[in-house]
C-alpha cells in the first residue's frame, strides 16, 4: 500500500526473516519495522511549529530601499537583468551584513532575499516552512485544494499593495478575514493576507534544491554553480529557529504539470512527490504546477504570478539560480524569533 512517502508490506504469516531493499541512491531513506498497519505506528509524535509573523503585504521598497510590508506601495519585482549587485557584504554564514542597501539592484532572488534580512535579526523572505505551514492552514480551514476557485484566481504582477476591490469592498476594509466568491482577476485575501497566490511569484528563504546543504550553500554566499554538489531532486529545508536542516525528495519527474501528490508525512511538507501527465484535470488534484530544471544551485519559489490558474498555494517553481531576475518575480516579508505581545491595553481596559 502506498501513502504520501511511504510504501507499507505486510510480514508474511510464519516468517522468522526479512530482507529491506530499495533502489540506488536512496541511502538516507529510513526502513521501519512496526506491529501495526496504522501510519501512526510510523510517526507517533508531533511536530512542533513556533508562531512567526508574515507580511500581510508583497515586499515593498521604501524611499530608502529598504523591504516594506506596507499599504499603498507597489509590490516590487525585478527587472529581468540576471545580476546580483557586488556590494552586498555578508557573514561567514552568508547573511548579509549591509547597513545601507546598494544602488542599482536588478532585483534578483539574492536581492530580494538580502533586503528581507537587511531589516534585522530574525527577519527573512518569507520561508517554505512559513508558506508550507500556512498552505496546510489554508487548505484544511477552507476543505479544498484548488484555492482559486473560492478565493480569486489572483492579480497582475507588480500590483498596488492594499488597492484591490475584493467583491465590492476595498480588500484592506476586509480585515483579518477570507473572502470567497471573488470571480475576477484582482487578487484575494486568505485569512488577512493579500495577495497569497498567482500575483507576485515570490522567492522563498532557507530552502534550495540540488545542493549539499542549504547551510553551506548559503555560507558560500549562494553560488549559481557548484560542481561539487550533487543533482538529487532534492529539497534541502533549513528550519532558522532550531538551526536544524533537512531534505525532501522531489519528483524529478513532469516538470510543467500539475502536481498530483506531495510529501506530506510528519513535517506536513507540500514538497511535490508525484505529477500527473493529464494537464486537463487540474481540478483532482492539487490545481497547481510544479516547475523544475535539473541543474545544481536550485532556489524555490512559491505562488505563481498574473493569475494563472496553476498558482496556488503549493506551486513550486525551481528552475532558475540565485542571480535571476524576473519582471513577475518579488517575495515577502517574515519574522521568526521571539515574539513578545503586549497586553497591557487589554489589562488597562479590564
């Protein structure tokens, strides 16, 4: 029987022996013998995820050219020019240790991601963990898997933060709500935050595919090559607030289809596991695609962008390197660490 990431074999009546076996390269793969046909026998525990904050809107760039999550700002993009600027300045751990941002940036993915952490310690671009955590939320609080067809197909790339009009009402006037039944294509609102999905392709923090380990790859500033690393499929997923890392094996197979299964298991991960070469039937499965090219030095993004209809919340997009720039392309503001909220209005009141 199989499951998300699993492959479950009865043990024979009367065997006193058995033999695991499985294919070359899948030497990380664990092999479990457990008493029981539940998949709880196989993950008994549950993993803990600490609170963050996410920006409620697309990154903005202020008069400054620092990263904004603020109303009224255009959510930024790049210009198409595949060049990160040289005068970023970074850490033995390849975070960036710039005061002031460059002048000139094409806006590439290492742009995006160095203006996120430009902001402080424990801010980043919105990470997979965050958008995996908040993609399983969405998905179970509103019973569907194809989120554009409750919430909107989305917008244009580039948009205005805070100006749509979601089903007459301006979309800031919604508050921390979801708004459902929006059949044009001027953005949505998941749970207060706009434009979520297929406005902004947004590039993602702390994950990369077909490197050794995110931590390395970062610590080297990020590089678009590196012939040392291998070309696995595989997500390398670096959890900041534990400094712990892990890796997801993506399918390397249908790149350009939609997504048909994912790997979910303990983590709840929405790492694309299977596609399906039936791209009419959207609709049975995830109503969302995975893209990939197999060459090393791989960064992910999430969400698509000019409200096509394959971007919703577990799209993935891992095609392109670090230097890349793309005129729908922006990301998002987030925040782990501690997270201190102050009452004392509410104690005052009672």
């Amino acid at each position: 029987m199989h499951g998300e990431d699993y492959i479950f074999c009865d043990v024979p009546a009367g065997a006193v022996k058995f033999r695991f076996t499985s294919q070359m390269g899948c030497g990380d793969q664990e092999a479990i013998a457990v008493d029981s046909a539940s998949v709880e026998a196989i993950e008994p525990d549950w993993v803990f995820r600490k609170e963050f904050l996410m920006g409620i809107y697309g990154v903005g760039i202020d008069a400054l050219g620092r990263a904004r999550s603020v109303s009224g700002t255009k959510a930024a993009v790049g210009d198409g020019t595949a060049s990160t600027s040289p005068d970023w300045t970074y850490d033995k751990n390849g975070r960036v240790t710039n005061i002031t941002p460059p002048t000139g940036l094409h806006r590439t993915r290492q742009d995006f991601i160095n203006l996120c952490e430009m902001r402080g310690e424990g801010f980043h671009a919105i990470s997979y963990e965050q958008s995996k955590d908040l993609a399983n939320i969405i998905m179970e609080l509103t019973g569907t898997r194809d989120i554009q067809a409750i919430c909107g197909r989305g917008c244009s790339a580039g948009y205005t933060c805070g100006s749509q009009t979601l089903n007459g009402k301006n979309i800031n006037a919604w508050g921390n709500r979801t708004v459902t039944g929006v059949t044009s294509n001027v953005g949505n609102l998941m749970f207060g935050i706009q434009n979520f999905v297929a406005c902004n392709y947004e590039w993602m923090a702390h994950v990369a595919m077909n490197v050794s380990s995110f931590k390395d790859w970062k610590s080297k500033k990020c590089p678009t090559e590196d012939t040392s690393y291998p070309l696995d499929t595989r997500f390398r997923i670096y959890d900041v607030v534990t400094d712990t890392e892990r890796s997801v094996q993506a399918t390397p197979q249908g790149s350009g289809y939609c997504i048909s299964r994912v790997r979910h298991g303990r983590y709840m991960d929405v790492v694309p596991g299977k596609t399906s070469s039936d791209n009419s039937a959207w609709n049975k499965n995830y109503s969302d695609k995975w893209e990939y090219s197999n060459g090393r030095c791989r960064v992910v993004g999430r969400a698509g962008y000019n409200a096509y209809a394959y971007g919703g919340l577990v799209y993935a997009y891992a095609s392109n390197v670090s230097s890349v720039s793309g005129t729908g392309v922006g990301s998002r503001l987030a925040f782990s660490g501690k997270i201190i909220f102050d009452d004392d209005e509410e104690q005052q009141a009672a």
